[in-house]
DNA sequence: CGACTAGTTGAGGCCAGTCAATGTTGGTGG
DNA sequence: CCACCAACATTGACTGGCCTCAACTAGTCG
C-alpha cells in the first residue's frame, strides 16, 4: 500500500553502527579503475572544466565506486558523513524524515549529480538516499575534497558552485511547492526532467519515470491520487502522452504557459 | 494594498547598470573599524571557531560596512554576485521572483546570517534581498574569502559550513510547505523565530514580527488571511498571545506538538 | 494461480483561497 | 497636537481545489 519511502517511516536511530543494507556500501569494486578523466559524465561533476594537471589531482581524490542495487541505501540520516557521492549511473532519490514520521522525497538525482552535501554542516547525513535502479556512484572524501580544494583554485569554484546549485535547486523547488497549483507542479516537475534528460544527451520529449507517482507526489507536496487524475487530464488535453511510466511530452509550450500562469 | 514584496513585482531587469537604491551600498561608513574581532555576531559568522592568527585573517575580508534603511535593497535578482553579506544588525529578507511575476519570500534573516549564498553558481544573484528595519551588514568579498579559504582549512570548514547549512534551512522549509497543513507551518515558524531569538540572546518567548501577515504568508505559502485567521485561533486557544506584531509564546510544548502531529 | 504492488477513477468532504467590508496603526503635514 | 491618509490587519461568507476513502484494474513474481 504504501511505497518504499514509507517503508522505514520513523524513528531513524541516529548514527547505526551497522546498517542493514551496508553491504552495499562495502563492494569496493575496482580500486585502481575509477578514474574521473574517463568517466561518461566528468563534464557534469566536480571535474568540469579543469585543466589536465588539475583533473589528475581529483582523479585521486576517487578511492571507491560504489555499486547500488535497485532499493539500496547508499546513505541515511544520522550515518556519519564522510563523503559526497558522484552519481555515475542510474538514479537516486533523497527522502527527508522529521522525528514524527512525516518524509518527504527531496530530490531525484540522476548522472553527474553530486549527493550528500547537507551532510557537511554536522558532520551527519540528513536524509536518506535510495537508488531507484541498479546504480553507481563515485565516493570522494571529503577531507580529500577540502585538501584539493585549497591547492586548486579552479577545483574550489567547483566544489563551491555545486554547493550553491544545490540551493538554487533548492530555491526553485520552495517556488513551487509555495506558489503552484498542483497541475503547475506536475508541469514544472515534467519539464524541469525533460530538461535534465537533455543536458545529458537523453531524449528530452520521452523519458521513463524512474518513480511512483506516490514518490512523484511526494516531491510536489501532492497525493498519489492527484498526481495520477492530472497525468490523465494532461494526457487528455493533448498535453502529454502516459503509459505507465512512459512518459511523451507533446505541447512543450503549452506545457511551459501552464506553468507561467500566475494565478 | 500590495505588501513591499509587490511593490516590484515582475520584470526585473538582468545585470541592471544603476540600481534605484545603489546608493544604500555606497556608504561606505568605517572602513577602518570594521573588525570581526569586536564584532557582536562573530561567533554566528565565518569568523566562529578560529584562532587568533586565522581570526586576524579574516578581519582583513571584510572590506566594506553597509548601511541599509527599511526598505533598502541590498541586492537584486541579475545583479552581479562579488561578495557575501553578513548581517551585524537589524533584518532582512530575501525573495524569489520568477519571471512570470510569481514571487516569495525565501527566508527571513537576523545578525549574524549569511546572505548570498545563491550567487556564487552562476556569478549573479538569484534573488532580492530587502531590509525590513534599518540594519547594518558586512560585504566580504568572494575572491577574498575563496583565498583565504585556501589558506586556512578551519576556515574553509567554516565557509563549507555555512552553505551547507543554508541547504539544510532550505530543506526544512521544504518539508514544511510540502507536508504541513496551515496552522502547523505558522506554529513551526513561530518556534523557529523564538528559537533563532533565542541563540542570539533575545528572548525566546516574546519578540516582535519584522514581517507583515503577507510576508509571513508568502514565506509559508499562505495568503495573508490564512495567517492572521491562524494567529487569532492559536491565541484563542491559548498557545500564543498577539498584539499586532508582538507576539508571547504562552505553550511552547503544544506549538510543538501541534507540528508533529503527521496528519 | 493467488498475493501483492502500482495505478486509475469516482464520490464526497474539508481546508485554505477569494472577495469584501471594516477596524487598527503609524507616519506626515497643517 | 491632532486630523488625515495609507498601509496593515481582522473577520465573515462563500467557493473550489485537493485530500480522503473506496472500488476496481493491470502487471509482476514466487
């Protein structure tokens, strides 16, 4: 009845000593292969844009991939940060969780997105990452982040626009969930995934949700029941095609208006 | 009518060559006593934690003190991102503006708070920050601090910390529009105002509102009436007590259970 | 095949928005 | 000092969008 992000809905205990899924944090797969200057999406992480002796550098800062299975924990709230995570494949979904069992899911996270950076205030993660598919990600230290960051300057602007991007990110998201209607929300959700999808050479009019809508609903702050009646009504308006989680955007601009309106 | 947050509402203009109140930035007061050292707020800042020497350092980035009176705009959205800005007295509050009007308050800040934290992505900020009383801030300009950051790991830490804490503020805030009814985001807002008062030495139970209903309504994605409704019902049950803008925490423990409660 | 999860669709109710009238407060100028 | 005005706030009546509850379908996996 209720999906996975309900599936631990409460009491966290804060720093586990062992984690039922840390196995999955354990398979150190290929030690000497992980090299940044060879990944599929270093342009979108924290490598981007520096120069060779540079990125040789942060090519180091990698000690670990990490392989998730679909519903692995790559990280949960109270676990003790010690890295961010580099998504290489596949995608993620974080979930907040209050003491009173009230979640939320916070993002979806997809290749070349950076996780785990609300853990670097308190020295703990905040909220939890599952990975919606089978996946990997980069672990990189970060006391090897700060250490890098102070000889290259270059690699600090990085590590300090991705923090940033994550509170435009953030931003955008408050907008939304302040100011929209629920159709709006759903609009902007789609769009701001066909967009994303682009940037990384996908397909930007045909995706496959990679969440339920009960997860999709979560995000927008809506109900599963509301997010299933406006994918039908947008489908019916010509707006969008749905199969299951196929999703086809057909009228980008209409879609684009309805979001624009502001009331 | 419309609340100072309407006053301006669409159509900002991008990388605006002379702003309106560009003046407010040029007073350029006391270049010589700016000191974090002596400041009251300087373990809320960048500045917390460091030893002498590292402190000393520190001193040396703050450049410039700025006056702002009520209503003064520190920044706006398109303007070009040089430096952050930390708050010594007074308030303010930052605001999101779309480009189809839609607008909201995005926090609402008090001494020793960063400001600006959203510009460093794209060199250009992302939002509009407002003075709602008169206050006084510090400009602590980027290149400076990335530098000194290089120099100094603690205060590196320090900076990496307040970004990441304002990830974690912006998280909150998202539960809350995302998964609370109205009353229970007015209570949690109440509880994180006299919470904030509290660890700058204010009173915790009684303090006045720097923000009109409508601005408190729009920082929680509520209408104006909603708010005011809401504050004479929790006075009417005894929780709160309001006179205008001052209000008197009377049942801290039911405000907070008013918010846990998960449906 | 049965059990389970995910998704769709309908009926009805409630919370918060909308519209509107009125009260209160604070700053300004005569 | 007080009258005036504009901004801010309160309260009521009504409306509508989204939630709740519920029944049903489709697909999946042991």
């Amino acid at each position: 009845m209720e999906a996975a992000v309900a599936a631990t809905p409460i009491a966290i205990p804060l720093r586990t000593t062992i984690m039922p899924r840390a196995r999955a944090m354990l398979r150190d797969v290929s030690r000497n292969q992980v090299l940044c200057s060879i990944c599929p999406v270093r342009d979108k992480c924290l490598s981007f844009g520096l120069d060779a002796a540079t990125a040789k550098k942060v090519d180091e800062i990698v000690t670990t991939r990490i392989r998730l299975r679909k519903g692995d924990t790559l990280y949960r709230p109270g676990a003790s940060f010690t890295a961010l995570y580099a998504i290489r494949s596949g995608s993620l979904k974080t979930v907040l969780l209050a003491e009173d069992g009230r979640d939320q899911v916070a993002g979806y996270h997809m290749p070349g997105d950076l996780l785990g950076l609300d853990g670097i205030g308190n020295e703990v993660h905040e909220c939890q990452a599952i990975a919606l598919e089978d996946s990997e990600v980069c672990a990189l230290p970060f006391d090897r982040i700060e250490r890098t960051a102070r000889d290259f300057a270059a690699f600090q602007h990085n590590v300090h626009k991705a923090l940033s991007q994550e509170i435009a990110r953030q931003r955008s998201l408050m907008l939304l969930l302040g100011t929209m209607r629920a159709d709006q929300r759903l609009a902007a959700f789609l769009l701001d995934l066909s967009q994303r999808y682009q940037a990384r050479g996908y397909s930007s009019s045909e995706f496959i949700l990679r969440m339920t809508r009960e997860e999709i609903g979560s995000y927008l702050g809506l109900k599963l029941e509301t997010v299933s009646r406006l994918l039908s009504r947008l489908q019916q308006e010509g707006l969008i095609q749905v199969q299951g989680r196929v999703v086809k955007l057909l009228e980008r601009a209409a879609l684009k208006q309805l979001v624009g309106q502001s009331n």
